[in-house]
C-alpha cells in the first residue's frame, strides 16, 4: 500500500469504537488515538460536569490551537 492510499483503523476512543479512514500509518492512527483517549481521560477529571460535547469542542479548539501555532512557526521560518 502506497503512503496516498487511505487505509481504515479501527480505534476504540472515549470507550466508543470508531473505524476512521486516513493516510497515516497504523502507528500514526494509533499514536492519535492514545493522545486523544489520554486527553478524554484529563478533561474527565478536570471538569467532570461537563457533557462529552463539551470536552470534544475544547479538544478540538486545543488541536486547531495548535495547528495554528505550528503553522504560525513554519511560516515566520520561511520569512527569516
């Protein structure tokens, strides 16, 4: 399989199991699962009130966050 080709993973995330389709390797996929399972678990003891939803949304605006902040990087890289 060529690294183009998009490959199914099977993850169990936040106890729920999920087949995501992707390009990333299995050890990829699975590196992501573990951070995204491992940060489920910190929001759950950090705000216990708070609806799956609402940890969903806070973790994707961290990884968007972040996003920006490498590209951001990247960017002021090429400029310099």
């Amino acid at each position: 399989m060529s690294t183009n080709e998009k490959r199914r993973f099977k993850a169990t995330i936040d106890g729920k199991d999920y087949v995501l389709v992707g390009k990333g390797s299995v050890d990829h996929m699975q590196a992501v699962s573990d951070l995204l399972n491992e940060q489920l678990k910190q929001l759950h003891e950090a705000m216990p009130n708070a609806s799956d939803e609402q940890r969903a949304i806070l973790i994707a605006f961290n990884a968007i966050s972040k996003q920006f902040d490498v590209e951001e990087s990247a960017h002021n890289k090429e400029v310099h």
